[in-house]
C-alpha cells in the first residue's frame, strides 16, 4: 500500500496535480504509520492520514527533521504563505516513512 501510494503520488506530481500528489504522500505515510502502530501493544493513536501527521509532529520521541517534514506535510495549501509548507511531499513522506519502518 505505501508502495502504491508513493507511486500515485509520483505520478501526480509529475501531470503537474500537486494537491493529489500531497493526498498520496499523506495516505503513504499514514499506511507506514499504521504498521508502525501496529508493533505496540498498546495502541498510541488512530485516525486518519492528517491525525497521524498531526501526531508525528507532536510526538517528541521523533527526531526533529522527522516532525518537520510532518508539519510540512499537514499544512494545508490555502496557508501555503503562512506555514511550513512543503514544496517535495513525495521526500518529506520518504523521509517519515523510513523513520517508521527502521524503527524498532
């Protein structure tokens, strides 16, 4: 499933539609979340692709650049001008998405 998200986002991207390009990148990092989730015993968080954006960049125990490129990710296009935004969804969900899945 991230696989096939990240290669949708990709696709997006390059036929110039940068909002589903954003949509893809957000499902693919929330495909990772969920696996990584699922490793817990407890479970941390659920929801949707945003609440799991929303939760990696609160989440303290992610390093920095991690939380960032989710913050990036989340902000939303209308304040693109006013907030970390991101200009490359499909790094900044590689990036999260190889935090998740290297982490024990």
């Amino acid at each position: 499933m991230i696989d096939r998200e990240l290669a949708a986002a990709a696709m997006a991207w390059k036929d110039g539609n940068e909002g589903k390009a954003r949509v893809c990148a957000r499902r693919a990092v929330a495909s990772a979340a969920e696996a990584w989730l699922a490793r817990f015993p407890e479970r941390l968080w659920c929801g949707d692709a945003m609440e799991h954006l929303r939760r990696i960049q609160q989440h303290e125990a992610f390093p920095l650049a991690v939380r960032q490129a989710a913050e990036r990710l989340s902000t939303a296009v209308t304040r693109r001008h006013e907030a970390p935004f991101t200009d490359d969804p499909i790094s900044d969900a590689n990036l999260i998405i190889g935090h998740l899945t290297a982490a024990p």
